[in-house]
C-alpha cells in the first residue's frame, strides 16, 4: 500500500500536481487494501505533493480501514454531517490555495462531486489520473496474481456445477441459481458480473439475460461467469450441446476454438496487443463468421472485472509480463444459437499461462 501511494506522490510531483481525488471503490482499494461499497455516501482518497494522504469515509467505516492497515490521516464523517465541511477544514491546514493543477478521476468522479472538490482549488488545471493508475494496475504483482488464480479455480467450479445441473426441462435461471448457490457454499459472496446461462437461439445473444427457457435435446448451452475473491475477479465462458448437435454447430464450436487458440498462441511478451484480436478474427472470418463476431478479443482483467487495457484490433500497446486480460473470440447466429470460449491469461516472462483450466474441447452432455 505504502509503494503504491508513494508512486502516486512522486507521479504528482513530476508533473507538479497539487493533489488527486480518487474516488472509484477499485482505485481506492488498490491504494488503500479497503474494499467497500459506500453506496451513495462519499469515499475517497486524497493524495498531496506535499502533505500525508487523507481518507474520507462513513464513520461507520472507519474501523475497518484502520483493520486493513491505512495509517494516515482520516476523516469520518456521520450520516448528518458535510464530509465536504470537513474536508474543507484538512485542505485549509495544507495551505493549497494556490495550486496551479490538480487531479481527479475525470471519467468516474460525478459532476456534483466534482464541482465539490475543484471549489478548494479555483485557479487549477484539471488532470486526468485515470492513465495513471491503469499503467500501475496493469501489470499485477505475485500477491495479486496467486489471488487472481483462486478466483479462477472458483470460476472453473462454477461451470462445472453449471454442467452438472443440466436436465431436460430445467429452465436457465435454475441452473444459474444452483451455480451462485453452490459458490456461495465455498464462501464466494460476490460474482464478478450477471452471471449468464442462456439455452438454445438464447446463446445467440453475445450478451443475453436468462429466463425461464426450458432446456431441450440439441441446445447449445453457454455459461459465462466470474467470481470476486480478496478484490479481484475471474471471468469464464464455455459453451456446451446438449444430447446432440448438428455439424452446423460443431463448425461454429470447432471455428471459435481454433481462434481461440491461435490467440492464446499470440500471447507473447512484447507482442502488439490488437494483433491478437486479428488473428482470431481472420480465422472466424475466413470460415465465413465474420459478420457474427461483433466484439474485442478481450478486456484486462484485475479488481476489475473489465479493465486496462481493451483488446481490441485498434490497440497498438503491447503485451508486458504480469497482465492479466481475457480471450473471448465468439460466433453467434441471430435467432439459431452462439459459440463463445473464454479464458483468462497472465503473461509470463516468456509466453502465457491460461488461468482458468476447464476443458473446452467440445463436449456433448448427455
């Protein structure tokens, strides 16, 4: 925590920025080591030039920071209190009435707290930390990487009960229950997103929400979930048939694996992150899919579930060892059903490591 604060600091002081606001429940437990949903109320971090960093919080809260180790100073404020009053009286004492730039989380902060914060520093540039803090988070850390690991394992169990719960007639909200039920059960308290289980022309929808379809002989099933262990997140797709398939759906299955393989292959240190993305989309769109594969390759994946960097063919940044992002490449047919294979990757330091470890060779469920 103390490393990555003072990064921050010494960041501000090349740059001559007075102070930041971090406001994101991630940057700040990136910062902090305290993971909290403050809902409505404000939670923040203020980091200095030149002065010891400040927390603002709900004073209900304030006990469980100082558990996760923050050392500095600390405002907690009552439900019929102003935090902004009392952050007012902290910024006073620093004397930074006349900082000529300060930072802010400018695609996250809201324009009220915004206005909030800027109103200590009237003459002040505003800059964006965002490019910051992604390039810290980017790369992850052993500590952070070991976390992210068991929160894949979990993910490899959520699919394996996803299978187990497949009979005829179920319908995809009871598999889904039983999924987020039996992780619940090995302690997991939050899902990295809605969890998806769609059935039959369901799956066709890259992005569709479960319902009471009931499952039938010859539909493709595709779960996509992800678990939150410590802070961070997983993130696993796989698709299945269930009691048969035709060979139309088995060319979609056997198309999106190997683009995801040739992907995953493309994984190198120092490889250019949207050459990925080609690849895989040369290979669905060779096989006459492309119009059907109509998102990135993959996202950077941390805290966050969707984070830096964006994998996407228009992105020139390249691979470093210690990024963790997924690769996703899918087809899907409006109206017929969809293929998506999903795998969480780290970059090593000479190749790639794929996180998540359950089978994706095609599987017939009977």
């Amino acid at each position: 925590m103390q490393e990555r604060l003072k990064t921050v600091t010494a960041w501000l002081k090349e740059e001559n920025i007075e102070a930041v606001f971090l406001n994101s429940t991630e940057n700040v437990y990136y910062l902090s080591n305290f993971y909290t949903d403050p809902h409505e109320r404000l939670m923040g971090i203020f980091v200095f030039k030149q002065a010891q960093p400040l927390f603002v919080l709900p004073a209900m809260e304030v006990n469980q920071l100082k558990d996760a180790g923050w050392e500095y100073e600390i405002i907690g404020y009552s439900d019929h209190e102003n935090p902004w009053d009392l952050i007012q009286k902290a910024i006073d004492t620093r004397k930074l009435e006349k900082a000529e730039k300060v930072a802010l989380e400018k695609e996250i902060l809201s324009y009220g707290r915004s206005e909030a914060f800027l109103s200590f520093f009237p003459k002040a540039k505003v800059i964006s930390v965002e490019d910051k803090l992604n390039q810290m988070r980017v790369v992850k850390n052993k500590d952070e990487i070991d976390v992210i690991k068991r929160a894949t394992k979990m993910a490899d169990f959520g699919v394996q009960v996803g299978i187990d719960s497949l009979t005829e007639g179920v319908t995809e909200m009871e598999v889904l229950a039983k999924i987020e039920f039996e992780l619940k059960k090995k302690g997991i308290r939050e899902m990295s997103f809605s969890t998806m289980v769609l059935f039959g022309e369901k799956s066709g929808d890259p992005h569709g929400n479960p319902g009471d379809r009931k499952l039938k002989a010859g539909d493709m099933v595709l779960f996509d979930l992800g678990v939150v262990l410590d802070g961070y997140c997983s993130d696993i797709t796989r698709t299945v048939a269930f009691k048969s398939i035709t060979e139309k759906q088995k060319e979609i299955y056997n198309t999106v694996l190997k683009a995801q393989k040739a992907a995953l292959q493309a994984s190198q240190p120092g490889a250019r992150i949207g050459d990925l993305d080609t690849v895989a989309r040369d290979i669905i769109t060779e096989a006459g899919y492309g119009d059907y594969f109509p998102h990135r390759i993959g996202h950077g994946m941390g805290i966050n579930v969707h984070e830096f960097p964006s994998m996407s063919h228009l992105n020139n940044g390249i691979l470093k060892e210690g990024m963790v992002y997924t690769i996703e490449p899918g087809i899907y047919l409006p109206g017929i059903g969809g293929v998506r294979i999903e795998d969480d990757v780290l970059i090593t330091g000479d190749g790639f490591e794929t996180l998540t470890k359950f089978p994706k060779e095609l599987q017939i469920i009977e």
